[in-house]
C-alpha cells in the first residue's frame, strides 16, 4: 500500500527527464558475506526445503561469487518461561564443493531434514554459520500466510501501451496485523501490510513493464512476512528498484537479521556498538508460500 | 526564571528612550504610484541635513518625529523619480507622497546616494530585496517568470535542482522557510512538482527574503522568511496585462470600485494541459492554475480594509488509474488602522490551508490529507521619534492536520475507509521589536519574541514502553519501530505537551563613513512544524506535523557578521556577510523510514542536530545600461543524530550508534560552492538583453560501495551518508526582450521575450541511479537529467 503511493511521485520526474548511462567509478569496500536463507514453505509437502546459499559480495559491476563455510547448521527451540520444551537441529552440508549452496546433509547418520509438522509447533529457528573464522548467527519464527483466491489478466495499463495488468484477489486474516510478500517473478516483489483492509477481501493490480506471448504461463505466489523482514524487503525492493530524481529517499544499506558474533562473548562485549563496520548481508527467514498462476491471453 | 532577567535591562532601556522625546513633530502618510494609487513599500524618506531618514512600511505608511526646524526631505525609490520637498516642522501634519515611475530613459540615471547610505546605516543584514521587474527579466525555462527560480541567483540560496520544489537558504531545508503571501503562510511554493512557483509575477508587489537578522516580528520557521505582498488594485483606473507562454498564460485585471478609494484585483493563470505527455497517447492530464484576487476599501484617512484571496490548484492525471489534485488556498482580512500620525496598527484574520487528494483505482482508493490554520494577527508600529521606533505585537495560530483520509473509491473495492489521527495545535507569539538609533554611526534592531506552543489532545496517542517509540537493536545496529502498548484517546481540550520559547534578536550596524558599515546580528528562532520528507526535495505527498510528546521543536542560533561597500556613488555595491547556524532537536529518520500513511510518525523520527555556515559575497551594478550581480557563496550544511544516551535495563547499558553512527554527514542541501551570475543590457529602446549563469558544487548523494543478490533482486548497498556528490550543476540561460516601437504610438503596450535555457546543454544529473538493466542483465549506473536546451518565446502585454 505505501509503496504504492509512492508511485505519483515516480513517473512525474519519468516525463520530463532524459536517461543515458555513464561510468560512474565507484568507491570499493571489502567484500562481505550474503546469506540467501529465505525458505519457503508449501506445507502440504512433508519436509521443509531447507536451503541456504552462500555468496560474497561484490563491486556494483561485477557478479557475487559463491562461497563456501566451514559449518552450517540450524537448530530450532520451543522455549516456555526460559525453559526450553522441545528441540532439534539440521546440519546443513554443501551440494557439491565450491556451490556456496547447503541443503540438510545426506550423508548424516540420521535424517537432518525438518518434517512440515514441525512448523505447527511454536519454534525459534536459530541458522548457525562459521565461515573464514567468523561466527554469524540469525533467527526466525515461522509466518504463515493466506491463500490466493484469483489471479486474472486485466486490460488497463498505467504509464504505457506495453504494460500487462494482472489482478491479484486475497482475503486477509482478520483481527491480526498481517504482512505479505509477493513474489511476480522476474525479480518483481511487493509488500503490503493490511492496515487498511484488515480482514476484507481485497483486490489490486499489479503491471509488469512488459507484454507477454498469448500462452505465456505466470507464476504468482504470496509469502507470509513479520514486520521485520517486511520493512527488509520493503527497502530491498526500493534500494533495487528504479526510484528517480529528487523524489528519491536516502539510501542506505539494507542490514538483515544475520549477524556477526564472533567477539560477543557476553562478558565484556555486550552488543555490536563498537564495530558497526562488522556485518553481513542477507536474511534467514522460514515462511509458508501459496501459489497461483494465470494464462496470458 | 533568570532568562526572562536577562532582557530586562532592554525594556529599561526602551522606557528610559521613550521619555527623552519632547518638542517635537510628526508628519506621517502614505507613499504612492501616482498612475494606480498602489502603496509603495520600502521608499526612502531621507533628510539629509540630519542624515536620518525613514522607510515606508508593507502598506505604504510612514511617519517622521524631528524637532522643530524646516527640513529638505527627499524622497527615493528605485524605479522612480526622486521627490525633493522643503518641510516645516511645527506641527503633526498628514503629507501624502506620489511617485512616478521612470520614463524609460536610457541615459546614465543620477542617483540619490542617500537610498545606498541608509541601507549602509541600516541593521537590517541578510536580507535581500528582488524588484518584480528583475524577476520578469531573469530568463528561466519555459519563459515563465518565477519569483523562487529568481531567489536561487543571490548568495546563499540554492534548490535541489531542476524539478526540485522549494528552496533552501544557507543550508536549510526548504520546511525551514516561512512563506508569506499577503502575511499568510503558503505551504507548498510550487507547482507541478517543482517546475513552477506559485507566485504569478504579475499581482506580485514586493518580494523580500530574510536570511538571517529575522526580526522578532517573524517567527515559526528557522531558515528564512519571504515575504510576498501583492499588488492592492489600481483605485485611479482600469487596466489589464497579461501574458502568453509556451507553457501557461496569465491575465491580470484591476481597477477602481469606488475612484481613489476602492480598488479589486483579480489574476488568473493557466497552464495548458497535455503539454508534459507528448510521448504517451493515452488519456493523461497534468495542468496547474492560480488565482490572486484583491479587494481594498479606505474607509478614511485613518481605516484601511484589504481582503485577498489565492487559490492554486494542480491537476495531474492518467487516464482512469490515477488522479491526484493538491494546491493552496488563502483568504485574508486586513485592517489597517491609524491610532495616531505616530501609531500604526494592523489587524489580519487569516485563514490557510494546503491540501492534497489522490485517487488510485487500480488498488481502489481515495486518499487526502492536509493542513489548515486560522492565524489571528495584530502587529501595531510605534514611530516615537526619527530614531526610535518601536514594533509590537501578538500572534495566534490554530492548526487542524490531517495526516492523511483513506476511502474506498468503489463498493466493491476491498479498502476500509480509514482517518489517520488528526491533530491539533496552537501556536501563540507575542513580540516586541525596536529599530533604535544610538548615534550617527551606531544603530541597533533589538527584539524579543516570546512563543508558546501547545499540542491538544486527539482521538488516539500511542503509548510505549518506556515513552520509547524508537527502539534500537544492539546486535544488528538497526533502530526500528516499537510496538505500542496501548493507545489514549484524549479530549480536545487537553494538553498533550507544550512549550514555551523566548527568542532573543539582536542586530547592529556600524557606519564607518557613509559608503561602509559593518554590521552583526545574532537570532534566536523556533520551529514547531515539521515536514515529514526524507527526499532530497519536498514533495507535495509530504505532510507537516507538529511538535509534540515525541517530536521536540526545532531551535535555531545563528549569528552573523558582515561588511557592506557602496562604491562610484552607489553605481556599485558590495555586501559580504559570514553565518554560522546551530539548529537543535532537527529531525532525521531512521533507515528505511516509512513516511507515507504511517500513523505512527515517531516511530521512525530521532531528534538530531544540524549546522551550517558560510560566506557569501554579492557584488551588484545598480545603475546604468547594464545592470546585474555576481554571487558566490562557500559553505558546508550538516547534520548528525547521535545515539541517546544510554539507559541502564535489566543492570544492561542499551547503548546505541546513533543514525550514521552518530556521524555528521552532509545534508542535501549542501553545495560548497556555489556561484550565480546575472546581468542585464539596455541596447536601445527596442532590445534588452539578460543572461544568467549558475554554478554549483554538486548535491551530496550515495554511490554503492557494493552489490549482493537476494532472491533474484540486485541490491546495492552503501557506506556512510551522502559521502559522495554528483557531477557538479552548471548552466547558462540568455533571453531577450523586444520591445515594438509600435507602442509608442497606441495604448496596448507589448513586449516579446525570446529565452534560451541551458544554451549550452548541459545534461546536469538530478540524480544517479544504480539498477540492473532487465534487458542485458547487466548492472549499470543511470544519470537522469531533466531539461536539456529549452528555448522559448513568451508575449507580453498590457492595457
């Protein structure tokens, strides 16, 4: 909804002005540890499908590169007045060397995958990962979301003649704040909160920039979201995206919920104040995804 | 309690004045245009055997206490013939001046050197006065005259660029601005997004922009005040002009009601419609339109009624999708009354609003939000003698916000009509400002504004845990909004905070001989609205809130010091000033910040600090065929919001970063150098010509330090704030103006403006964009520059 708004802002500076690339050269940072640990979750399978992958980041120009770690492991903990009631762990092993890509480990003397049933019971998920000597850690709650009750192609368009209109129609949960990701593909996501259709069957439309060849099979699917990794992927998207002239809002880099805890010994180091240069990137979250598709005509 | 001790010595001071005064006369009145009877502000009434004089004030009035004696008074004003008059003083007398304008004589006009003297006299510093005429010939794009576009050529002045609404003065941010039109506050200044002002030049009188030495008369805005009065209306007789553009057209009409003693006043302006779409067929719409409308009434020599109106509006449309309406409206009732021929008095009962509506169908809503105040005004003018004059007078504004009116645009659109909480305020000042000469070389403007703010209650208030709506992460250095607790829904007659202010204004000027003076000024304002922007450039989505339980009103000191030359006779002048400005409690937003419907604004708001200062420079040619300035200003804005100071839970210090890690970093706002050029050649009757040329270090702005991909987006990611700039602005712009000899001989006066803006085409960056190209996949830096060359012709006429 907000991002929304923001579109009348956006395509007045699109009228008037001119683009042309230009080389630009760019201040270099040391590269920095992306963790790509977003899982979602169709319940109706029975395990969950764990996957993390592991890249460096790069310059602005070039490409991340895989990376691998020494260990990667997730355990989850069901916790009630500080005691902790129930849980597990799934050590994560790389698919093939160098991939940067971890599943739960085949080759374990017991099964590492996480059973669907799991995600009914209340769990903290904690991903664990030591990579070049670092120590970095993340948590998250399962989100589940809703379904979507249609998705159809519609005829209008917004700023040209090439846009498609798709319209997306859900019901929001009532009587709980909710959080939705949408996933369009083609890197196209949109976040919504339901302040203001809290409960109520609601219908939007969304444009892809594009025209699509009649028969062309699009895959929508909506994702459950806390408000953290809503205001995470908020920003991703706007940080990513095309937001023009003065209108544009302060950059900034976009921190995740992975963080280093290599020198927090709770002793004397209390908290990451004193080295706010040290962090990683990416985001560790465990949410329940549906599914649509429509059929260009 | 001992701030209030401190200014006493002042009023002892001013009552100890005020009894010197004895054996002597008043003579008081108004100054005219001869041909319209339209008052004229700020003309010199000079004695120069006495080497004092006095100015006429924003309705024309004056008044002059000497002893006894026969005087010669000259009176100047630019523009205009001089008037030289012999005056006996041995009684309070009325004597009413008319001046008239110039006949286009392109001689080498003999000046008065008294107009420059005064001003060399005067504590009045940072301050800079534009003629309306000046604006008119100042090229810009599309040949639309523009009074802010105009202000960006003098020192210390600049905007985020082409497109850019508002202005920023020595580093401020553009809601740092007091606007006034006719005294009432405008809160958006332009139109279309930045591209236009407001203002249409033709109702315009005078126009003034105080940067600093604001007087205490002045309060609520911490950066600048410009103060715009429009014309009142020919009372002798009919007349109209007007203008044809490339872009918009304007028609201005006025005339007498009741002959010499009631006047109207009514402008119009367009825009043409489907000008900015050439590139799309589809059914859009984009035009703004303005209306200015005057009304005055004299009631007799000593009552004066003035009512005027503006209503502007823009209109941006796309096909059935998207449609959003936003502009101003003021209404303002004036009484100008005479206690005395040494009293003058004003009543203005001002009502304000700003509003925008918008309406998306695609996601099936209507949205609006606002701000409205009725603002009660009683300013009086006490002329006690030629060099004590003392002004008075009480302020009160009430203030109804609306954050922002979702409905449903359709029965079958899922949206719940929602209102987020209105709220509501009262802004009251009460002020006393004394323009005092201590001795031929020595004068003093000294004042004091007391301002007292309060917030009232409204529907629904979060409550937070530990009054905190901003909560900090230890581990991951983000702040983040905290979840309220609760909510308090309060009456509206309850106070949920408020706060009381005394403003100090002090500023002298020393006259070293009558063609130099120094001059020194300290101020002391403060600013209880906010915009809520975190763009480089304010938007017209934008909403303004007040100070209250979360959000602490903004404090300015700023002192300044300056140097001020007349040379050959006032052919030239020089005014130097430096200023270094601290600003408390400036808000800043946390990262990633939500401003847009967010009904929880202090959630994402800290209260930070910024500073700025400078040296600006100014050299003008006042006389001659060729007039003009060079300005150049060197100067460096800042802010920063350091964590707050750590509170101890659970024996657990939660200590934070600060935003930017308690960092100052630049402001957008920040140009280090920046240089305007400007002149103006009479060839002969029929051409003039005028050029202007800008340059300015580039804006602050963010370049990626690196990339990561997440889920198949390309992410950059940046280090500190605004550490980078973009390619520094530059640009020239000519026009010139014909004048058909035609004219001489009928009564339709008219005039051709043929302009260039940006002659040489310089792609100036608005902004550089980081994105991955969809088609090649490729990552790739986007520069956006918004107007290459532009020419255009604009008509001109008058009748």
């Amino acid at each position: 909804m907000k991002r929304l708004l923001v579109f009348s802002l956006i395509f007045t500076s699109l009228l008037l002005s001119c683009e042309d690339v230009i080389d630009v050269d760019l201040p270099d940072q040391d590269t920095r540890l992306v963790v790509n640990g977003l899982i979602r979750v169709d319940e109706t399978e029975p395990y969950v499908p764990v996957e993390i992958s592991l890249t460096l980041s790069s310059n602005f120009f070039e490409e991340n590169v895989p990376t691998s770690a020494e260990s990667v492991l997730i355990t989850y903990e069901e916790i009630e007045d500080n005691v902790v009631i129930n849980q597990g762990s799934s050590t994560l092993a790389e698919t093939s060397p160098g991939s940067g890509v971890y599943i739960p480990d085949p080759n374990f003397s017991s099964d590492q995958r996480i059973p669907t049933t799991t995600l009914d019971r209340d769990y903290v998920y904690t991903l664990f990962i030591r990579h070049q000597g670092r120590l970095y850690l993340a948590q998250t709650k399962y989100v589940r979301t809703v379904p979507i009750n249609s998705v159809r192609q519609g005829t209008g368009t917004l700023f040209g003649d090439n846009e498609t209109e798709i319209i997306v129609n859900f019901t929001d949960q009532p009587n709980v704040d909710n959080f939705y990701l949408f996933d369009f593909g083609f890197g196209e996501y949109l976040v919504t909160e339901d302040e203001f259709y809290q409960g109520q069957e609601f219908e939007f439309s969304f444009f892809y920039e594009d025209s699509f060849e009649t028969g062309t099979v699009l895959d929508i699917s909506v994702m459950g979201s806390d408000q953290t990794f809503y205001n995470y992927m908020d920003q991703l998207i706007e940080q990513s995206g095309d937001i023009q002239g003065p209108f544009q809002t302060p950059v900034t880099t976009v921190r995740g919920n992975v963080f280093d805890v290599t020198d927090l010994d709770n002793i004397d180091v209390l908290d990451n104040v004193d080295q706010p240069e040290v962090f990683p990137l990416g985001y560790f979250a465990l949410v329940q995804e549906e599914k649509a598709q429509v059929t260009i005509n | 309690m001992h701030s209030i001790n401190r200014f006493l010595p002042i009023f002892f001071f001013l009552i100890s004045v005020l009894g010197i005064a004895q054996n002597r006369y008043t003579i008081s009145g108004t100054v005219t245009e001869a041909s319209s009877n339209e008052t004229l502000i700020g003309v010199t009434i000079a004695i120069p055997s006495l080497r004092t004089g006095v100015t006429t004030n924003e309705y024309g009035f004056y008044s002059l206490t000497l002893p006894q004696g026969t005087y010669e008074l000259q009176i100047t004003y630019l523009g205009f013939e001089d008037i030289v008059e012999t005056v006996t003083f041995d009684q309070n007398r009325k004597m009413n001046f008319r001046m008239t304008e110039k006949a286009q004589i392109l001689e080498e006009v003999v000046v008065t050197e008294n107009v420059e003297k005064l001003n060399i006299s005067k504590p009045q510093m940072s301050v800079n006065t534009l003629a309306v005429q000046t604006i008119k010939n100042i090229p810009v794009v599309l040949g639309e005259a523009d009074i802010i576009k105009s202000l960006l050529l003098l020192p210390g002045v600049s905007n985020a660029g082409e497109g850019a609404s508002g202005f920023n003065v020595r580093g401020g941010a553009a809601d740092q601005n007091l606007i006034l039109l006719d005294e009432a506050t405008i809160f958006n200044s332009s139109h279309l997004f930045g591209f236009f002002s407001v203002f249409n030049p033709d109702a315009i009188k005078d126009v003034k922009l105080f940067k600093g030495a604001i007087p205490s008369r002045y309060g609520g805005r911490v950066s600048s005040v410009l103060e715009i009065f429009q014309k009142e209306g020919n009372s002798k007789e009919f007349k109209m002009n007007g203008g044809i553009g490339v872009v918009a057209s304007r028609l201005l009409a006025e005339g007498p009601i009741v002959k010499d003693k009631s006047a109207f006043l009514i402008g119009g302006r367009a825009s043409y419609a489907h000008l900015f779409l050439p590139l799309f067929d589809v059914d859009n719409t984009a035009y703004f339109y303005d209306l200015n409308t005057k009304l005055n009434y004299r009631l007799n020599a000593n009552n004066n009624l003035f009512l005027s109106g503006y209503f502007g509006r823009d209109v941006f449309a796309i096909s059935d999708n998207f449609e959003n309406i936003y502009g101003n409206s003021v209404l303002n009732l004036r009484w100008n009354h005479l206690f005395s021929d040494k009293l003058f008095s004003n009543l203005s009962l001002i009502y304000s609003d700003f509003y925008y509506g918008l309406e998306l169908d695609f996601v099936g809503f209507k949205w609006n939000s606002g701000i409205r105040n009725f603002n009660l005004k009683y300013d009086l003018k006490h002329y006690l003698s030629d060099t004590f004059q003392v002004n008075y007078g009480i302020n009160n504004i009430y203030y109804t916000f609306n954050p922002g009116k979702i409905v449903p645009n359709s029965p079958d659109s899922g949206i719940l009509e929602e209102q987020l909480t209105k709220k509501y305020a009262d802004e009251f000042a009460a002020y006393v400002d004394v323009e005092h000469s201590l001795s031929a070389a020595l004068s003093l403007q000294y004042g004091l504004r007391l301002s007292h703010f309060i917030r009232f209650g409204q529907d629904e208030l979060n409550v937070y845990e530990n009054d905190n709506p901003v909560i900090f992460d230890p581990f991951l250095l983000v702040y983040q909004e905290a979840t309220p607790i609760g909510t308090v829904s309060s009456k509206r007659g309850e106070q949920l905070a408020s706060f009381t202010n005394l403003e100090p204004r002090i500023a002298l000027a020393y006259t070293l001989n009558p063609e130099q003076s120094v001059k020194a000024s300290y101020t002391r304002i403060t600013q209880y609205l906010h915009l809520l922007s975190n763009t480089s450039s304010p938007t017209p989505l934008d909403v303004w809130t007040p100070s209250g339980p979360f959000v602490k009103p903004q404090i300015l000191d700023q002192y300044a010091l300056g140097y001020f030359r007349t040379l050959s006779e006032g052919e030239f002048s020089l005014e130097t000033e430096v200023f270094y400005k601290d600003i408390q409690n400036r808000i800043d937003y946390i990262d990633g910040a939500n401003l847009i419907a967010n009904n929880a604004i202090e959630q994402v708001i800290l209260n930070g600090q910024a500073r700025a200062y400078g040296l600006e420079l100014l050299v003008r040619k006042n006389e001659g065929r060729f007039k003009g300035w060079v300005a150049y200003t060197l100067s460096r804005s800042e802010q920063r919001t350091p964590g707050r100071t750590p509170s101890f839970d659970n024996g657990r210090s939660n200590r934070e970063t600060g935003i930017n890690f308690s960092n100052w970093y630049s402001t957008p706002y920040d140009k280090t150098h920046d240089v305007s050029l400007y002149g103006s050649y009479d060839l002969n009757k029929k051409w003039r010509f005028n050029t202007n040329f800008v340059y300015q270090t580039g804006q602050p702005t963010n370049y990626p330090v690196g990339q990561f991909q997440f889920e198949g987006l390309t992410v950059p990611f940046y280090g500190l704030r605004n550490e980078e700039r973009l390619p520094d602005y530059h640009r020239l712009d000519i026009s010139a103006t014909l004048t058909p000899k035609k004219n001489d001989k009928r009564k339709l006066q008219a005039e051709w403006v043929f302009s260039i803006y940006n002659v040489y085409s310089r792609m100036n960056a608005a902004s550089i964009n980081f994105r991955r190209n969809q088609d090649t996949g490729v990552n790739e830096a986007v520069r956006t520059s918004i107007f290459g060359i532009v020419p255009a012709v604009t008509y001109n006429f008058k009748f």
